[in-house]
C-alpha cells in the first residue's frame, strides 16, 4: 500500500490542476469511476462515464487513452470523455 501512495503523490505532485486535490480526491474522481468494459474486434475497451471534473484531464502531462501492461495480453483503450 505504501507504493500506491507514493504513485499517487507523484500523479498530484506532476499534475499541476490537481495541486490541491488530496490522494482521497484524485481517488475518487478520476480512478473510481463508472463505466462500460467491453470486447470488440479482439480489443478491449472501456468507455468511462463523463463527470464535471474531466475538463482536467486536458491538463494531465501523459496520455491515459491506452494501457499496455506487460502482464496483459492485449492493450486497453480507454474511451474519456
């Protein structure tokens, strides 16, 4: 749990719109979030639920569209609002 932590102040500390949000914040806006998971074409993909708040994810200095983990088979694409 310590390392989720410390990847969690580093998302606050490099994503400047969210220099006042706390870890319990970022939490609940942007990680536990509604959304569809589905499988098309041999891909998997997921549609997260639009929020008020996703304006800044504009701001955010990486890219969140595509998850490649070197456990998983296949990427995630990831459709935000």
């Amino acid at each position: 749990l310590d390392e989720v932590a410390a990847l969690l102040a580093a998302v606050r500390q490099h994503w400047a719109a969210l220099s006042g949000t706390g870890i319990d914040g970022l939490r609940l806006s942007f990680l536990q979030r509604r959304g569809l998971l589905r499988r098309t074409d041999g891909a998997w993909q997921l549609h997260v639920q639009a929020e008020p708040f996703d304006v800044l994810l504009e701001l955010l200095p990486w890219g969140i569209s595509l998850v490649k983990l070197p456990w998983m088979p296949q990427p995630l694409m990831v459709a935000w609002p």
